[in-house]
C-alpha cells in the first residue's frame, strides 16, 4: 500500500510541475497540466508588439519564433505561433502585408 501512495504522491507531482503558470491552481486538472502551456494574451499582444518594432518588411514565421521564445523561455508551440500572427493582422490591418 505504501508504494501505491508513493507512486500516487509523485504522479501528483509530475502533473503540478508540468501545470501552466496562468492557469487556475485550485483543482487541479490533470488535462491541463499534460497540454501543455498557451500563451497568455498579454504574452500574445507582446510578441505581436515585438515582432513588428523588429521588422520593417514581410513578417516570417522565425521572427514570430523569436519573439515567442524570448518571452517564454520555450520553443513555442504552432497555435501560438499561429495566435501571434493572427494578432499581428489585426494590430495591422486588413490590407497590411505580413
């Protein structure tokens, strides 16, 4: 029994450390924790933010890679590669190249 407990105790553990930062700590939920981290929307609008002070002409998917990554620490993950160029057109417009 008491190796059960064990093994239960670290895979509580396992899932508390892999759990998202932003995310609600108060029950815990294990598909939360195994996801894996979004960006929040404020990490989001800075990256955006980032990425068009550093570039003058068409925006590349690197750029918006460094931009992620250097907030985050993280390789970024393609949804919010995705979200923060998505973010980009709308700071920029319609008829704005990117």
């Amino acid at each position: 029994m008491a190796t059960e407990m064990e093994f239960v105790h670290r895979v509580v553990r396992w899932l508390r450390a892999g759990y998202p930062p932003h995310a609600d700590r108060r029950g815990y939920s294990p598909l939360v924790a195994l996801y894996g981290q979004l960006l929040t929307d404020e990490q989001v609008d800075r990256a955006a933010r980032a990425v068009l002070a550093a570039t003058a002409g068409p925006i590349t998917d690197i750029e918006v890679h460094v931009a992620i990554s250097t907030i985050t620490e993280e390789l970024p993950r393609p949804r919010d590669v995705q979200r923060v160029k998505n973010r980009i057109a709308q700071i920029t417009g319609p008829n704005a190249e990117s």
